[in-house]
C-alpha cells in the first residue's frame, strides 16, 4: 500500500470514530474538537514529510519486513545509520512543530518488543516473535500510527502489583482463554493516544515470579470494545477553543495526552507477544526505555531550535539583541541544545545488532543523554525567559487589538525596537510562553523531567551500565597493584 500523506491520515483516524470525555462532555467527532485538532495536524506533518522531495530521503527508508517503502516512524532500525537518522528525523519534526509529534513511543516500543519476543522465544519455545512479525508487517503496509503504551497507574508506589488494594492499578489478565486473554487495567500519560491506530501495551516494569498476569505485552485497536478514553488537561489549552489564535502561541500544532482505561478488554491469540514471561519483563523495560531516551537527544532538541530562534528574535525586538549578557546567554542556550542533541547521535552510532538483528542504542550513553535532557531544557527555559522579560506573563490579550479603545494602547505601550511590527513582538512571545509555560510546556518541560522516566530511573541505568569494576581494575592494572611481586624486598 502506498505511504499516507497527512490528508490520507487524518481520514484514516476519523474512521476509526474514536470517542473520549473532554472537560466533562462526552465527545464523539474528535477529529474537529478544538483540542484535539492540532495535535492531529503535528502528526500529519510526519506523513508529509515523507512526500516533501526535501525531507523524503530522511523520512521514507526501505523495510526488509515489508519489502517497500515505510514511513521511518515504523522501520525497525537495521543499522546504527538508521539509529542516527531517527534522531535527525526527530529534530526535524521539533523544529518544524514546536510541539510533540507523537510517533515517537510507537516506533521505540516496536524495536523494543521485535528484540525481546526473539530472545523470549529462544529461551520458553513460545512464538511471539513470528506474531509480531506478521503484526508489524502489517503496521508498516497500512502505515499506521502506534502508541506505545507501558505507564500504569502503579497505585502505592511502595507496594508491589499484587500488594496493591486494587490489583488493576497495574494492567493485568484478568482472564486465560484459549483464543486469547482479557486485560484490565489503565495507561497513563498516553501521548497522541487519540490520533493513533493501534495500541502497543508493554509492562511497566520488571516483574517477578507470582507475578504473571501483569507480565502482558500485546496490541489492541484504539476502537476496540472496552477501552475508553480521558482526556488529559494542559496550561492554557483552552486558549486553542477561542476564536483569536494568537495568544494560543503556537497557531498551527499541539501535543496530546490522555488516560486510557481497559475495562474487560479481550485480546486475540494472535496480538499477544508476551503473556506471563516474567523474565523477559524488564528487558522489554529496558530496551524501550533506552530507545526512547535516545528519541529525547532529537525531538527535544528541535523544540530547543524553535526556543532559542524565538529568543534571539525577541532581543531583538526588545532592542537588546546587542548587549554582551544577551548574547552570551544565547550561546549558552546553544551549547546546551547542542550537548543534547550530541547524546542523542553518540548513543545511536555508538549502537550495537541485536540477536533479532535491528539495532539497540548504546544503553549507557541513551541514559545519560535523557538525564541530560531532565535538566537543559529547563535551563533553556530559564534564560528564554529572562531574556524575554516580564511581559512574558503579563501581556494583554489579542482580543483587545481590535477595541477601538484598548487595541491604540496596546499597539502605542508595547512598541519597543522601531523595525518591528508590535503585534509580531506580541506573537513571538505568545509562542516563547507556549513553550514555557503554556500548552506546549508539557511537551518541552514536563515531558523531558518523566517522559521515559524521571532521573533516578537514568540514575539507576548509569549506574549499571557504568562498569566501575572494570573501571577500578584499569587503575589497579595502571598502578600494579596486583603483582605478587614484593618490589620492596631485599
């Protein structure tokens, strides 16, 4: 089937008739609700950069799996090439959105969960990788969009799964059949769930024996019987509802997250990929972790683009573009988006080849490149912020630029740099409070501090990954430490 242009998407998604609650209303035409259109448009954008002559080579690559063409959204990475254009692909897609793009979980978990069934079938005899196989062929024939989904509720965060006072806080099989199991269960924090096709639900963490039935991966379609959909609040979404788009800040894309709820959710036989292995549990955790730690060192890059363009513009508006503290505070700001993104390419050339054959990121530096990613953009955000200065929290509405009495004042009191148009300043730093503050925070912010985990889950990978017993035995090496050799006998 020929590749999805962002049109063909948009009507692909609309047939699935996808209903979810929306600020206390049940909404059944999602694809026009005010919230929800944006985050469609940034994922559309995917599919026509696959067709745009300028971006096709980045966006489109050949699939062994498939034998044609894919979206690289749904390739499964054939060589440390392919890990390193995941990351560029990325940035791109940030620079160009300034939001979240949505894609990003859907194609980490597929390399993740491809890697794991192959090395669980090796060891228990099962078939999942076969399954997958045939499941992800399909993905990429249909060009489809896939959310990865592994976040549980987790309840007492002190209490295992079955310690729990409700055993759903974790996804779980609530029942063995022989065509298949039922789940039950939620997965929080669901980025672009309502824009997506299929759901890929991964366990949240490692477990341990006894604890089986929360040791499910499988796929499940978005308008499947039993799931249900929440829709997830952000700061200052409903300025995407008003008729003046301006102080929306970024007029064209949005982010999405939503609560997804399985109640009593019956999955076939043949969309199971790990039902009950707990040992391969935590790999499966690890794995996608790594993949989506290095996916932050590119589309958090591209956000930081769009922060720092917008940054250097508004000194230059206000006039103060040439003042030394500006522009060291703009190098800094570079300097920063820059060692993110130099983690994001080193741990993917830095990768290695799985048994299954696609490639795994380097896990040590994906790690560290996501610890990198809990701290700099909230540094960027610091400097954009002072260097925009307090209007940034205090400017007027755009809907007053058209009262005869209100709009002369505005235009008259925020004049600054005379080769500027004021309602351009007005507009740029709508968008640097979008960014920093606004709707588009939780894609930038609150996504780099616990999207793929917070910093002690990259704390506990480094320290793992680290090797300081090989480390201490170069130093003894260095230093002979170890010879049996008495030196200072006589």
């Amino acid at each position: 089937m020929a590749l999805k242009n962002g049109k063909d998407y948009r009507e692909s998604v609309r047939q699935l008739n996808l209903e979810a609650n929306i600020m206390g209303k049940r909404i059944e035409d999602l694809p026009d609700h005010g919230l929800v259109d944006p985050s469609q448009k940034a994922v559309a954008f995917t599919y026509d950069a696959a067709h745009d002559p300028a971006t096709q080579s980045l966006f489109c690559v050949e699939s062994p799996l498939s034998k044609g063409m894919v979206n690289r959204f749904s390739h499964l990475h054939q060589s440390t090439e392919d890990l390193v254009n995941k990351v560029k692909m990325q940035r791109y897609c940030g620079t160009h959105t300034g939001c979240c793009f949505q894609r990003c979980v859907g194609l980490d978990a597929a390399n993740a969960v491809y890697s794991t069934t192959f090395e669980c079938d090796k060891r228990h005899g099962t078939h999942y990788h076969k399954r997958f196989k045939e499941y992800w062929r399909w993905i990429q024939q249909e060009d489809l969009v896939v959310d990865g989904a592994m976040t549980d509720p987790k309840g007492d965060r002190s209490k295992r799964p079955s310690d729990q006072a409700d055993p759903d806080l974790f996804l779980r099989v609530k029942d063995q059949r022989r065509d298949g199991v039922v789940i039950c269960g939620a997965k929080l924090h669901q980025t672009g769930m309502l824009n997506s096709h299929e759901i890929l639900v991964m366990p949240t963490l490692t477990m341990r024996p006894g604890e089986e039935p929360w040791a499910i991966c499988c796929a499940v379609p978005t308008n499947a019987d039993g799931v249900h959909y929440i829709y997830g609040r952000q700061s200052s979404d409903t300025r995407k509802l008003e008729d003046e788009k301006m102080d929306v800040g970024n007029p064209v894309f949005g982010g999405q997250e939503v609560m997804t709820v399985f109640d009593d959710v019956f999955v076939p036989n043949d969309r199971i990929f790990m039902n009950g292995e707990v040992d391969f549990s935590g790999i499966l955790v690890e794995r996608f972790a790594s993949y989506h730690r290095q996916s932050y060192g590119g589309c958090k890059a591209g956000v930081g683009d769009l922060l720092i363009g917008a940054t250097a513009l508004i000194a230059q508006m206000n006039g103060v573009a040439n003042a030394s503290h500006i522009r060291d505070k703009l190098v800094e700001m570079i300097h920063l988006n820059e060692t993110l993104y130099a983690c994001g390419v080193a741990c993917s050339a830095t990768g290695e080849q799985t048994a299954a054959g696609n490639y795994q990121v380097n896990l040590l530096l994906a790690n560290v490149c996501k610890l990198n990613v809990t701290r700099f953009p909230y540094e960027l955000a610091r400097l954009a912020t002072d260097v925009s200065g307090g209007l940034l929290g205090t400017m007027p509405s755009a809907a007053d630029l058209d009262d005869p009495v209100a709009g002369p004042y505005i235009k008259k009191y925020l004049a600054a740099n005379p080769e500027f148009d004021v309602v351009d300043r007005m507009k740029v730093l709508r968008l640097i409070e979008n960014i920093v503050a606004g709707a588009g925070s939780v894609a930038y912010l609150i996504e780099s501090m616990h999207g793929a985990g917070p910093p002690t889950a990259q704390r506990i990978m480094i320290g793992r990954q680290g090797n300081l017993d090989e480390k201490m035995a170069r130093v003894r090496q260095l230093l002979d430490m170890d010879s049996k050799l008495d030196h200072g006998a006589s």
